[in-house]
C-alpha cells in the first residue's frame, strides 16, 4: 500500500496513534517520525538528542544548536533522520517503495521539502513520489531571520546579536538546510501552502522555495490565514494523493 511519512512541527513530538487516525482511515500507511530533542511543547515525544546532550524529549529551543559547524549542526542531523524515516517507510512489510509521500506543516513542512529533495541523491535506495508542505519553515533562512517578528526564527538574531563574531559562520550553516536552496533537487510532485497573514513563516519565505522546485507543484494561497492551514486543504492533500497513488487498498475493498 501507499505510504505517507509524516513529520512533526517545531517543538512537537510524535504524539498518540489516536492524533495520527485520518490517513489510515483513508487507506494510507502512515510513519511518524518524532523529532530528536523536542516533544516538550504541544505535543509529547520519546526521542533524546544525544549528539545535543540529550537522552529523552525536551522542551527546547534548538534552533542555534551546533550553528558553528554545518556538519554537526542540529537540523543537518534532523535532516538525516528525515531521509532515513524515508527509506524505512519503503522498506516496511506490504509497503509499496514505489507509493512514498511526504507531509508536515511548519518545521514538519520543511522536514518534507528536505526528504523530497534529499532522497534523489544516489545512493538513496528509496524515492519520494508527493510532497505536501504546509506553511513550511527553514526556506530563504537568511532573510527569514531578519523578516520573521515571531519564533522560532527570532532565536536566530538574539542569538547573533549577542555573539557577533560567529555571524558569517552561522550564516553559511543556515545555507546548508535552507529548503529554498534544496527545492531544486526536488522530483516528486508538490502541494504547498502558505498564509499571507503568517508572522511565523512569511509567505514570501515559503515563496522562495516554491520558485526553485522545478517538479510538477501547486501551491494554496490563503489570504488571511496566519500559520495555520485551513480544514477543507487537507480535502485537497486527499484528492492529491488519490490522484497520484489511485484508491488506497482500504477504499477499494470498501
């Protein structure tokens, strides 16, 4: 069957089955991948950062953590881990390797953006076919930190104002996970969405990354929504994946 990798906004964890019942019931395997270091917000997570320090979830800010060095740094990890919960999804029992989509919103959105991009560099053994983005975070970085009046891009500056010597070195890490320089690699065929009253990730950060991907995309436009995504797009997300995937087995048998 069809099989939808699902990542998880910023601050969140993977939650309960119960707050994952939507894809299923349509058919769709699902994969949540719970984000290394978080589940301390709005939603409870399993998984420590023990490259950060950590061993269990944590309510924390991990946006400038290992900013000096674009290997260690704390999204490039969070990347990896999105690209490995990729292949794992393909390689599931009565997973279909052929029917991989990706979804999230916000951090989860760029997590998306990141697989899709990520998973078409060889030696890869798994392919994503849709990516869903909603409202997505880390796309132009470096005009987001400037632009952004909300957080989590405003730990950026705070942190730079105060440590002004690591600023060009910060900045060249940023570059290495901005969503809008990885776009370009993307394959698979996008639905993206953004709010033009967002003060979170502005529309024209989203925007960025929309331009660069040169594979089939839409993108809804909601006027006045801020960093939210509103009901009837995730009607369109299951037209989207219907149309790609054909009727998931469950909707068949039904």
């Amino acid at each position: 069957m069809p099989v939808v990798v699902k990542f998880i906004g910023y601050g969140g964890g993977r939650g309960s089955p119960t707050e994952h019942t939507m894809l299923p019931s349509a058919g769709y395997a699902v994969l949540v991948m719970d984000s290394r270091g978080q589940g301390g917000r709005w939603s409870t997570g399993a998984t420590g950062d023990p490259a950060g320090g950590g061993r269990g979830p944590e309510n924390s800010a991990v946006l400038t953590r290992g900013i000096t060095c674009a290997e260690d740094y704390y999204f490039t990890r969070l990347f990896v881990d999105a690209v490995r919960a990729v292949e794992t999804a393909a390689g599931l029992d009565d997973a279909d390797p052929d029917r991989i989509a990706v979804s999230g919103g916000s951090q989860g959105g760029a997590l998306a953006l990141a697989a899709a991009a990520l998973t078409t560099l060889e030696p890869a053994p798994a392919r994503v076919r849709v990516c869903h983005a909603d409202v997505p975070f880390l796309c132009d970085i470096q005009r987001a930190i400037t632009l952004a009046p909300e957080p989590p891009y405003t730990e950026v500056p705070e942190f730079l104002a105060q440590n002004v010597g690591l600023i060009p070195v910060a900045l060249d890490t940023l570059r290495h996970i901005d969503c809008a320089l990885l776009a370009r690699r993307i394959s698979a065929e996008c639905l993206l969405s953004t709010g033009l009253m967002d003060g979170i990730c502005p529309p024209s950060t989203v925007f960025a990354a929309y331009n660069e991907i040169t594979a089939a995309k839409d993108i809804a436009v909601h006027p006045f929504s801020g960093h939210t995504v509103p009901p009837t797009h995730t009607e369109n997300q299951l037209r989207d994946l219907r149309r790609a995937f054909g009727p998931a087995p469950a909707a068949q048998a039904g």
